[in-house]
C-alpha cells in the first residue's frame, strides 16, 4: 500500500502527461564555477541558456542542430521526437513520450538524475549531463557505445534501483538510447560553455565585449567558442565506438587449473599492484570504512575545499538541485552482484580501466611482469578469484 501511495505522489509531482516549456538549467554547475572561479555567473548561465535552447529545443519539442554534428554520430531524429514530450499513443500503436513514461522519476525531464524518486535510492540515479557514465565496454575517459547503453537499459544495473526494460519494444529502446544521448551532448555543452564563458571569453569579470558574448553563428570569439564546444563534446560519442578495449581470451578453465589460478588470483587481490583488499576489504567483504566519494559530489565539495559532511557548506548547492553527498561504497564480492555485470570479460575491463567518476582504479596491463601492472594472464586469474567468491567461477 505504500509503494502504491508512493508512486502516486511520484506521478503527481513529475506530470507525465503535462506539457513543458523548457530544459531546467544546471545551477549546481553554475554555483560550482562561481565559487571555484570567483566569479559572477548570472550572466554566463543565461547567455549559455539562450544558446543551448536554440540548439537542442524544449523537453516537448527538441531539436537536433544536425548541421553541427558528425555525419557519423548516428542520432535518429524521429526517435527524438518519440521518445519526448508529454505520455501519449498514436493509433497504430506507436508510443510517445518515452523518457517521461519510464525514466523521469529517476533521472528527472533534464537527465540531472535528481528526478522525484532519486532521493529514494542509493546509488543515485545517473546524471547524464557530465558525459561520464560507468558502465559501458569503451575505456574510461571515452562516452559509452549504443550498445553499452542498450545493455544497460535491457539489462537494468544490478543492485540499484534501475530496473531491466528488457519488455520494452526494441524500437522503443532504441529511441530512449537516442534520447538518452541527446540528454547528455546538451548537458555537456551547456557545462563546458558555461565553462568557457569565464575561462576563456572574461564573464564574470565585469563588462563583456560584444566579441566575446555567446551568440550563435557569429564570426566572434563567442561565436567560435560555441562552434568549439560543440564540436568536442559531439565528436567524442561519435569515435566511441573506436575505443572499445579489447579484451584478450579468458579460456574457461576447470579442476585443479581453476584452483591454481583463483589461488594466483587471491594472491594479485590482496598484493600490492592491484591492492583490490584496499577497498573491498580481505575476501571481498567490502567490511571497511571508506572515506571517498565519486566525482560528482566532489565537484561541489572537496574539489571547493569544502566538506560533504558540512551541512552549512553544502546548503547553498542542495538549494541549487544538489543530492546530498553520499559516501562511496565498494562493492561486496561475496554477494556476486555486479552493477555493470559479472561475466568475465566485463570484469576484466572492470579491472583494467576502473569506472568512471567513481574512486575505483584501473590497474595496467603489462606486457611482462614488472612489478608495477599485471600481464592478461595475471588479470585473468584475478577475473576468476573474484567471480570465485560468490561461486561464479566454479
């Protein structure tokens, strides 16, 4: 009775069904810059909306500024226009308002991950507006393939509160991926613009030059800065998929092979170049106290010198759309609960470039042993003593 109590209300507060006028804008980036740069950034932040509405549109009509992106990015424009705006059906059958019907109350209309129903979960929902997503098959400093995000939203992540659409109409899937994408090039456009704004064209330190102001298809500084930034943020989703890491043979083994090689695995877990025991406690327990965050409350806390802990510090950000920061918790091996997934290849580039925005680390890949990375082999044997600790491996 009270989920039924709490989905109601959830669905009261996000209107699925009811129309909006525009993107809510990134304040907690805005205070962020404004403390880290000293600067005044109510000017910046409206400048840096103006520009971004004009490119991507509204939550009910978004626009795709295709003369500004990659041939090769791949967006499906009609899917756009599917998966936004208010919950509806056409008569034969085709649904609308895809991302308001199923992922709003989590990741809210804006893709900030502070839909209604985030408050409710630990880890918070994704904030796709950075760019930076954990779980995907690329290496760490590259956006997710379509793929990656495809199995994510068939698969759902695993001890969180993202559920699997594997039920979803693959045509459906297929244009929440597309949305999904759209969601964060704007967020990170309006991020790195904002940016730019005071690092490079002087906001925030008193008058602008009209040169230098954000205004779109002007041979200006601003209007350069604007071609700049969307050219990054685009062409790095596009050559995703050139930077999926590769991921050697792991032959399946058995009998005393298998335990020779957990037993070397152990060995590399509780060692000093892959210092697995350092987070995850001596078998995987995940049984100590960790200080850490991921990345995105660090943006608006330590990065600023300020504490998570200060409740008076973080006020002003919490006001701003900010979750309450939350301690990084390492996963408990034991469990055999793997949010991005437990196969081995999947842990091994788990291993191998660590996931981003989080504390966990990558270890390197050598190609003999020196002592300060581990072979493929060597990773491969650590593959199988953690999928051993919950009997994967066996």
């Amino acid at each position: 009775m009270r989920s039924l109590v709490l989905l109601s209300f959830v669905a009261i507060l996000v209107g699925c069904d009811a129309p909006v006028g525009s993107f809510a804008t990134n304040h907690v980036w805005s205070l962020t810059l404004a403390k880290s740069r000293d600067a005044e950034m109510d000017q910046a932040t409206e400048d840096v909306a103006v520009v971004v509405e004009s490119l991507f549109g509204t939550p009910d009509e978004p626009k795709w500024p295709i003369e500004w992106m990659p041939d090769d990015l791949g967006m499906n424009v009609e899917n756009l226009a599917r998966a936004a705006g208010p919950v509806s059906s056409e008569k034969d059958g085709t649904h609308k308002g895809l991302f308001r019907e199923h992922c709003v109350t989590c990741h809210a209309l804006n893709g900030s991950g502070a839909g209604p129903a985030s408050v409710f979960q630990n880890p918070y929902p994704r904030d796709f507006r950075p760019g930076v997503f954990k779980w995907k098959s690329t290496v760490r400093t590259a956006k997710p393939t379509r793929d990656d995000l495809l199995a994510v939203l068939h698969n759902g992540v695993a001890g969180s509160g993202m559920p699997s659409f594997a039920l979803i109409d693959p045509n459906d899937l297929n244009a929440l991926v597309d949305y999904v994408v759209y969601l964060s090039i704007r967020g990170e456009i309006e991020r790195s613009l904002m940016a730019a704004a005071v690092d490079d064209l002087g906001y925030g330190a008193g008058d602008i030059d009209d040169d230098a102001k954000l205004v779109l298809h002007q041979p200006t500084d601003g209007g350069t800065t604007i071609a700049s930034v969307v050219e990054s943020v685009s062409r790095s989703w596009s050559q995703a998929s050139d930077q999926v890491v590769q991921v050697p043979s792991i032959p399946t083994l058995g009998g005393d092979e298998l335990a020779s090689s957990i037993q070397r695995g152990e060995a590399f877990f509780h060692g000093q170049i892959a210092n697995c025991v350092g987070c995850h406690g001596q078998g995987g327990a995940a049984d100590l106290v960790t200080l850490d965050y991921d990345d995105w409350a660090k943006e608006y806390s330590t990065r600023l010198g300020l504490s998570p802990a200060d409740r008076d510090a973080m006020r002003p950000f919490k006001k701003a759309g900010a979750p309450t920061p939350r301690l990084a918790k390492p996963r408990r091996l034991t469990l055999g609960v793997f949010r991005g997934g437990g196969d081995a290849e999947t842990l091994y580039r788990r291993i191998t470039q660590g996931i981003a925005g989080t504390p966990m680390p990558s270890v390197a890949v050598a190609e003999t042993e020196n002592g300060t990375g581990l072979t493929a082999s060597q990773i491969a044997d650590l593959v199988r003593y953690v999928q051993s600790l919950s009997g994967a491996a066996e």
